[in-house]
C-alpha cells in the first residue's frame, strides 16, 4: 500500500473545510494540522475535530513537516504561502487565484519547477463533467467563437462577509474570471491580444469596485466576455449565462433557475452548490436546408446526476494524490493560471487606467 500524504490545510473556510473534508475521507492522504489565523476562536466541523490546530503559518510548516500543503486564505496571501510550503518541500495544492499580480504568479509557477514541487490550481471547472463537455462541443462549433459567461452573485446572511471580504483583496472579475476566461482560453487555443474592462462601485461598504465586465480578443478572432458583481443590490435576473456561440451552432449550460423560498434565504446566486450546478446542456446546430429551416433540431443533453460541490472538491484533491505519487506533468495547467491571471489583471488596468490593454 502506497504511504499516505501527509497534508497541512491551511484556511478553513468555504472552500478550505471543503477540502478538508476531502482530505479526511481520501485514504491516501493524512491530515496533520489544521491552520488559520483566527482557528481557534471558530467552530471546527464535526468531521474534522482532534487534528492539531495552528494560527501561524510558519510554526504549522515546522511543527508538521508535511508532504503537501493545502492552501484556501484569501488571495493575497496565496503566492507567499506557496512558496514558502515548496520551499520547505512540500507539494502545493492551491485555490485560484495563483496570486494577486503578474510577477507573484510567475515567481510561484518558476518555484514549483525550480523544487520538482507539484502545483496543482483549484480551477474546479477543469474536473467538472459538465464543464469538459461543454468545452468539448464548444470546440466543435467552428471559428471565430463569441463566449458569454458571468457570475453574479446576491449578497446576504453569511455570503455579505465572505464577499465583502474577497472584494478587500481582489475585484470580482479578477477572483472569479481566472475560471471563466481558463474557459476561454481551452475554448480557442488561442492567443488573447486584447482585453478591455469597465467596473462600478455600488457597495459602499466594500473597498474597491464590486460590479466589473470585461472583453478579451483573440488572434483568431474569437471574443468573450465575463460579468461579475457581488453585493445585497445585484440582480438574481441572468446571474448565470453560460454560451459558446461558432459558425457551425452554439452550446449553452442551462441551471436550474428556482426562485428563493423566502426574503432572508441564501440568494441563488450565492449558493455556492449553483455557481457549477446545471441541468443540461443545450446543443444548437445552425445548418438549414434550401426551405432555410434548421435540418436538426436543438439536443438537450441531461446532465441532472452530475457531482455536488464536495464531489467536485474530492475530484480535485483526487487528482492532486495522483499528481504526485504518478509525478504528472503539470505545465500546461500551471502556465494556464498564469495566463488566465494575467488576462483579468489587464481587464483590472484597463478600468483603471480607461483604455484597452494590449498583451504581448
């Protein structure tokens, strides 16, 4: 039997507790500390209770000596807190995004290559079966493509703090789009050339703008656009619009769009199980016959048994224990967070500076 990894969690939020639990109930890994700063004045899930609490970083690092370290805080701790687990020679798993600005990134990514360090990025759309399909008929469509994606999200009860404290280390569209413009990108295999960006502050309670849309243009032609806001005022009309539009058609994920229960209940567009959740995949082929009517109709693809959000989150840590006893090539993904990164930090300048962004 291959022997355990032993894995340090650090950040036991939303995501973090998801991984966690993941962690607990993979046989091949073995958890041996939890850590954030503020651990243990909070509740510990039920699950997760007896394992070695930490609220410095550092000390967790040497008082555990892991394998591999798991990192879920905010963003702008990421890059730090990476480097400095592959430094102690541990294997980095790590939610997106991979830093808060270029240089960070490229300093993790050449970290991980410099320490024979497996990185592996919580791009949770790239283990999803819905996602992978729809990319996959995404790329059948033909070129250019037009991509329209976005995430807005409703803040109320406990998803106010998370997203106004999200927004004090990064705007919507750069946190959220590294996923969505990811897409993207697998979509057209292309170079993006372009990117353009318009943001609005709506939320006085939050630090920087909380709503933003940006534009990227491709060397192939193609084009996409990504939507984000987060706050008490956004719209639950159309937060999720998922679409690739090709010559040939156009493929879209269609979520199962209930309306709230009642005025103080989670918004849909927080609930953090319907930011990956669909239905089914809608196929729209364009070819029509000399009547100019279409020759096939539009398919529907069910995709109703598809994993929840703890099902994805095993996924991805299923995948980072492969990376790592099989010694998986991870330069593709780990070059992709980078670019993806750099993409909604161009869309970020652009707002602030009123102009497009040429990328090199």
């Amino acid at each position: 039997m291959a022997q355990k990894v032993r894995v340090l969690v650090v950040g036991l939020g939303n995501m973090g507790a998801s991984h966690a639990s993941a962690y607990h109930r993979n046989e091949g890994f073995e958890i041996v500390g939890l850590m954030s700063r503020t651990i243990r004045s909070k509740p510990i899930p039920e699950e997760l209770r007896g394992y070695p609490l930490f609220e410095d970083y550092a000390e967790a690092l040497a008082a555990t000596r892991p394998d591999a370290v798991s990192i879920n805080t905010w963003p702008n701790t990421h890059a730090a807190y990476a480097i400095q687990a592959m430094e102690a020679g541990a294997h980095v798993f790590m939610e997106k995004p991979i830093a808060t600005n270029n240089e960070e990134a490229a300093r993790v990514v050449a970290t991980a290559r410099a320490r024979g360090r497996k990185l592996v990025l919580g791009y949770i759309l790239r283990v999803h079966p819905s996602w992978m399909k729809f990319i996959e008929i995404g790329k059948t469509l033909g070129k250019p493509l037009v991509m329209r994606l976005n995430l807005n999200q409703q803040s109320s009860g406990d998803a106010w703090m998370w997203h106004k404290n999200l927004i004090d280390s990064l705007i919507p569209i750069v946190d959220c789009g590294v996923h969505y413009v990811d897409v993207m990108c697998q979509l057209t295999g292309a170079k993006p050339v372009r990117v353009h960006g318009i943001g609005a502050a709506l939320w006085a309670e939050a630090d920087k703008q909380n709503y933003g849309h940006l534009h990227v243009t491709f060397d192939d032609g193609s084009v996409g656009w990504y939507e984000a806001g987060w706050g008490p005022m956004m719209s639950e009309t159309a937060f999720f619009v998922k679409d690739i539009v090709g010559p040939k058609g156009s493929v879209s994920l269609v979520p199962n769009d209930q309306a709230r229960t009642g005025a103080d209940a989670l918004s849909d567009s927080s609930d953090i199980d319907k930011h990956t959740k669909t239905d089914a995949i809608r196929v729209h082929h364009a070819a029509v016959g000399p009547d100019k009517h279409f020759l096939r109709p539009d398919e529907i693809l069910s995709m109703e048994d598809e994993p929840g959000h703890q099902e994805l989150c095993d996924r991805e840590q299923a995948f980072f224990l492969r990376a790592i006893r099989e010694d998986l090539d991870l330069s593709e993904s780990m070059d992709a967070a980078v670019n993806s990164l750099r993409i909604v930090l161009a869309a970020e300048q652009s707002i602030h500076e009123e102009r497009a962004i040429r990328l090199d």
